[in-house]
C-alpha cells in the first residue's frame, strides 16, 4: 500500500503561533481531529454600536460584499498529490447576532487591511460562507504539494440579515489514496505539526494530545429502549452497569444513532432504512470536560407512534408492531454530533410582541377492539343498531377565544347505510351519512369557546342494523404558554421573523429550552426570565410563516433515564450482512425460543443421514432481535425479516435452500388485550390475506 506522509503547517500572517485556539484530539497514521476556539475579543457581549465583533485572535480577514470583515483561520496540509483528503466538520456551540447589531469603526478597518486574506481562492465565495470549514485548491509550498483548509469562526446567514458566531468547530481530517481496489486509509509512519513564524522559520511544536482512555478496533454498539418522547439522559452509572469502563467515557466518543422508528414500506423497490447519528449534549455538571459520576449525555427521542413533521405540516403516525422505540450508542473514535445552541442576543427583544397563547394538537387512539381479524385495524368504540358512545378526554389551558378543529375516523363495519351525528359537549357539530362498510375521515371547525378541562365527545348512530366502528380523534386548539410540572411542547405556528415567547409555569427551577422539528437537528435555545418572581421565561427565535417549528422546553428533573441500555456482540453494519455468510438451512426464532429444545433439533437436522444426498449441511439459527438490528434498526417489523431473506439471496456465499421459522404470529402485535401472548414472528399482513411468503 501507498505510504504518505502529511505535514500540519499553521498559517499566521501577523502573529506569533499559540496553542490556546487550537487542541488536536486524534493523532494517527491517515486522520486527525482538531477542535478549534476562536478567541473572540469582544465574544462576551453583543452591544449594538461601534465594535468590531469578530476581531479574533490568530485569524486573518476577508470582506464580504456587505462590507464586514470576517476571520478565517487558516491551515496547510502537506500531502502528496495522489492523495485524497476528506473532512468532516462540526459545530459545537454558536450564537447568532443580527446585522443590524454589528457595526465596524473605521479605523479598525483600516488598521486590519495588511492583513487581508487572499491567499488560494476558493471556488465558490458562497460556498465558503456557509460551511465552518472549507478544504481549499491543491498549490505548492517550497516546491511542496499542500491543500489549504479554513476554519470560519464567523459564517454570514444573508437569509436571516445576520451571522452565526461559531463559539466550537470541530473538524475531522482523513487521508485517503487511490490503489487497485478503490480508496483506503493511507498510513503514516509518524505526524509533525509545524507552524511558521513570521520571519519565516520552521518551528516545531509538540503534537495535541489525543485522548488515550479509548483505543477502538472497531466500533462497539448498545442498543437503548425508550418509552416516552422527551429529553433523555444518559449518566454515568447506566453506562458502567452496560459494561463500559471509566475510561471508555470519552464524551466526544459517545455517539447516539437512530433508525427513524416507523414501519417500513412493503414494496420490494423502497429504499431501506438508514441510521444516522443524532445530536447530543453533555452535560458537564463541574465543567471540567471530562465524564465524571454527575455528569450525563442528553439527546433528544421520538416516541415510537407520535408527531413527525412532514410536508410543511405535522402529522401524527402510529407504529403497528412496537410500544417502544429504539435508539443506538455507538462507542467510537471521532468527535460526535452535538447539539447546536441559539442563543440570539435579548437586548432589545422586550419591544417585540409578546406571544402567550400557542396552537396545540391531541391525538388520541385506544386500540381496544379488534375487528375483521385484522392485526391493522382496531377499533377504539363500536356502536350498533341504533345506539351512541360518549368518549371523555382532558384539555387543559385552553385558549377560548381562539377557533379549534376537530378531526376523527369512522368505519363503517356493516353493509347499510349509517346515519351519525357527532357532538362536543352537546353542541352538534356534523351529521353524515356514510355508506356501507367505507371509512370516513373528516374535519370541522368549531369556537374555543365549547372547550372544558374535561369534555365529552359523542357518536350517535340513528340507522337501525346498523354497525359503525370509531376509531381516532385529533383536537388543534388555542392552548396558554404555561408549562405543565415543568414541562411543555410548543409550536410556532403563523408567527414570522423575531418573536417572543412567554411562558409560565417555571418557578421552582430554571428550564431549557429545545428546537425538536427534526430529530437530526435538535437545538438547544438560550432564553432568559422575563419575570423571576412569577417563574416567567422569554424565548426569543427567528422563525419562517412557512415552517412551523416544535419546541420543548423542561426542567432537569424532567429528562428521562434510559432503563434499558444493552451490549450488542456484533457490529451494526455488517454481521448478518457479510458477503462470507453462508447456509443450507437457515432458522429463524425469537430469543425467548432458545434452549435445549432447538439446539436437539438443530443437531438431528445437522446429520448427515437426514438429507438424501448424505452432505455435510450448514444450519445456521438467527434470532428476530439479530435481524431487526440490522434491517430495521431495532424495530419489531416483518419487513425487515423479508429484507433479510432478500439479502440473504442475494448477497450471501451461499443462499439458503430452506428457511424454518419457529413461532407462531398473532393479530393482536402489541397485546392490546393484556392476555400476554408474546409476538414471536410476525407475518405480513395485506388486506384480508397474512402470509410467511411475499
């Protein structure tokens, strides 16, 4: 293999080199990490006239078309040509400032143009301004081949009028080359980091110091199960109960991944599921950066069957085969993907309108009656010949003088016709005559006014043999910012640009405040008491009319513990996946299935004499869990069984000639009756035919 040796040289015009700004957390043969904080002069405050923000030490300056001057700092990586360097780069903390906050003297300008960045062009303007970090052209450097790399405290956002301060930048640099067999890893026998001086001379400088409590040979997964939807923390004791060691506590290689947690799509050309890695948060109790017996790692989980956002709208999914959802911590080298932080300056924001009252949504199901044999298709109420059902539920601060709107379902499970009246409180709200055995999903807005903390939803059937099934309800109302036992999801809805939200509620504790839109991108957001003595908190955002973003904001001892955190014996990526798997008889079976039982049956069905042409035949027994991990994240769904077998087929040394599958399916997936038969293998189930085979 291609050996390369790669130099770090550190490019500074006008000042000596010091290590204050820059810390080098990984040091090998083909990558390097480097976290970078830019030393802001005036970082620590954001008045609004005559500073000079983004003064920073180390950095050189290069001006924008809307005439500020922005720091780059740059780096020279010294690598041969035939080389291929990838970088990845993470932002850690940033705050944003408006424009109209920033204004630069002059002569602080002036004093700046010796120093003026226009060293390797970079080929996009635009693009250099949207990324915190940028690997620039390939030149050469005392008859050296370098590529220049950028780091961006200060990135200019000309959609919101203003810039992103990037308090943290923590980028990875990996160094791969071209051989026979495509890209790999390119080793060094040793790393030098040089900075030059001024006057020109090579310096050498001790290398950053790598953090050598994990030496990884690969990546080691444990898989988590979650319950609710909110924040969630990871603390010390739960990872060493998992088997992880004090030294293995690394908070930078602690990596939470999620699957997406919702069923998958049956037809054979959908593309599979993907895990990504979410973002995360530690949360230092001393601040000493290092994972100590107070500390946690916080992140963001969807509850398995909840709100997701999707086309500009939020939709409520339900997930047929699971309660619980799951997530990954992964334990590897490399910086993990942490949380953003907002964190806009308030000074100003109390002349802004205050908004109090928030658009909320309740989705409620109760899967209580099965109906047409069907594992898909539960019933929450069924009303018959003629008849009515009255259907309790709690609305709790809510605004009356806004509107709100009613959603529900009804089936029709009989061949007639089925005359409904549906009532809030007993004010009529709609009548329908819906046909045969059609369903019926319908909308109708109402006053504020009708709602009560405890109201009563009722469905009236006038039509005489007559069988109807109700099956869910969803309730928009106008809904008061005040948080319930310290703790409450909010929407931005309509709202546009600047604005302000109060919310009530927090008197006992001080909370914090999260931007969950997308689960990939949750951010943490600064706020500050509008009024300590009434426990009153202002949360100042940008937002645009046409997202509506979702918000929580909690007190610490609302973050929920994570019960269930497991080892994993095998990688997440490859296992069940590796072309060098092979099988003639293949068994799949639920982990409780195991035992003495099926290992007698494994070993009569492993002699010889049983097949007919006397081989040597290879059985291999995979559990449920084993295919779920890998095709489905960790989620109980006969899809991914399907997708397993489809793999199998297709990408194995040797394919299966035949596959047992011990355990029988039942329609009730997640014992919605309490009788306590466990789902062992589930079937696919489509339209009125469940099959093993599709």
């Amino acid at each position: 293999m291609m050996k390369i040796f790669y130099i770090v040289l550190l490019f500074l015009p006008l000042w000596s080199y010091a290590e204050d700004d820059l810390v080098f957390l990984h040091s090998s043969a083909a990558k390097l990490v480097i976290r970078y904080h830019p030393q802001f002069q005036s970082i620590s405050s954001f008045p609004p006239h005559n500073v000079f923000l983004f003064e920073t030490a180390n950095c050189s300056y290069r001006p924008i078309p809307e005439k500020h001057l922005l720091p780059v700092r740059q780096l020279i990586l010294a690598v041969p040509e035939q080389a291929r360097v990838v970088i990845n780069a993470e932002v850690g903390h940033r705050t944003f400032v408006a424009a109209n906050q920033v204004s630069i003297l002059s002569e602080s300008r002036d004093s700046l143009d010796a120093a003026l960045f226009h060293t390797g062009e970079p080929a996009s303007e635009t693009f250099l301004f949207k990324q915190p970090a940028v690997l620039g052209p390939s030149i050469r450097i005392r008859r050296q081949p370098v590529r220049l790399l950028w780091l961006l405290p200060v990135l200019y956002d000309p959609l919101l009028k203003g810039f992103w301060v990037n308090e943290e930048i923590i980028v990875s640099i990996e160094m791969v080359s071209q051989t026979a067999d495509g890209l790999c890893a390119a080793p060094c026998p040793s790393t030098f980091l040089l900075s030059q001086s001024p006057a020109g001379g090579d310096i050498p400088l001790k290398p950053g110091h790598s953090p050598a409590s994990v030496h990884l040979s690969g990546a080691k997964w444990f898989r988590m199960t979650t319950q609710e939807e909110g924040i969630y923390r990871l603390d010390y004791q739960t990872l060493l109960t998992a088997g992880l060691k004090p030294a293995d506590l690394n908070p930078d290689y602690l990596h939470i991944y999620y699957g997406g947690g919702e069923e998958q799509s049956p037809r054979l050309d959908s593309d599979p599921p993907t895990i990504g890695e979410i973002p995360s948060h530690f949360d230092d109790r001393n601040g000493n950066f290092v994972f100590d017996s107070e500390d946690g790692l916080l992140f963001y989980a969807q509850s398995v069957s909840g709100w997701r956002y999707r086309d500009g709208r939020w939709r409520h999914v339900m997930n047929h085969y699971n309660r619980t959802n799951c997530f990954w911590l992964c334990l590897k080298e490399g910086p993990r993907k942490k949380m953003g932080l907002r964190s806009p300056s308030l000074q100003g924001f109390e002349k802004l309108p205050s908004v109090r009252v928030y658009r909320d949504r309740l989705f409620q199901e109760n899967e209580r009656t099965l109906v047409n044999d069907s594992g898909l298709e539960w019933m929450w109420e069924t009303i018959s010949q003629p008849g009515s059902r009255s259907i309790s539920f709690a609305v709790a601060d809510s605004a009356t003088a806004d509107s709100a709107y009613l959603s529900w379902r009804i089936q029709g499970l009989s061949e007639n016709h089925h005359l409904i009246q549906l009532s809030l409180n007993d004010h009529s709200l709609s009548s329908y005559d819906l046909g045969y055995t059609l369903g019926l999903t319908s909308t109708v807005a109402f006053s504020g006014q009708i709602l009560q903390p405890i109201n009563r939803l009722g469905v009236k059937l006038f039509s005489q043999n007559s069988t109807i099934g109700f099956d869910w309800f969803e309730l928009i109302y106008g809904r008061w910012l005040h948080a319930e036992e310290q703790q409450i999801f909010f929407y931005s809805t309509g709202y546009q640009g600047w604005t302000r939200f109060l919310i009530r509620g927090f008197s006992h504790q001080s909370p914090a405040i999260f931007d969950i839109t997308y689960p990939d991108q949750v951010t943490r957001i600064n706020w500050s008491f509008a009024d300590s003595a009434q426990g009153l908190v202002a949360v100042v955002d940008s937002l645009d009319r046409a997202r509506e973003n979702r918000y929580l904001a909690l007190t610490s001892d609302r973050f929920h513990s994570v019960a269930d955190l497991s080892y994993v014996p095998y990688d997440l990526h490859t296992h069940l996946k590796a072309a060098s798997q092979q099988a003639d008889y293949l068994i799949l079976a639920h982990p409780s299935l195991l035992g003495p039982a099926l290992e007698k049956f494994v070993a009569h069905r492993s002699r010889c004499s049983y097949w007919s042409d006397q081989s040597d035949p290879k059985l291999m027994v995979v559990t449920t869990q084993e295919i779920y991990d890998q095709f489905s994240y960790g989620l109980v769904d006969p899809v991914a069984i399907r997708n397993f077998l489809k793999w199998c087929f297709e990408h194995w040394r040797r394919a299966p000639a035949y596959v047992l599958m011990i355990g029988a399916p039942t329609y009730d997936f997640k014992d919605h009756l309490s009788l306590g038969k466990p789902l062992l293998v589930p079937a696919y189930e489509n339209g009125n035919s469940v099959s093993d085979d599709w």
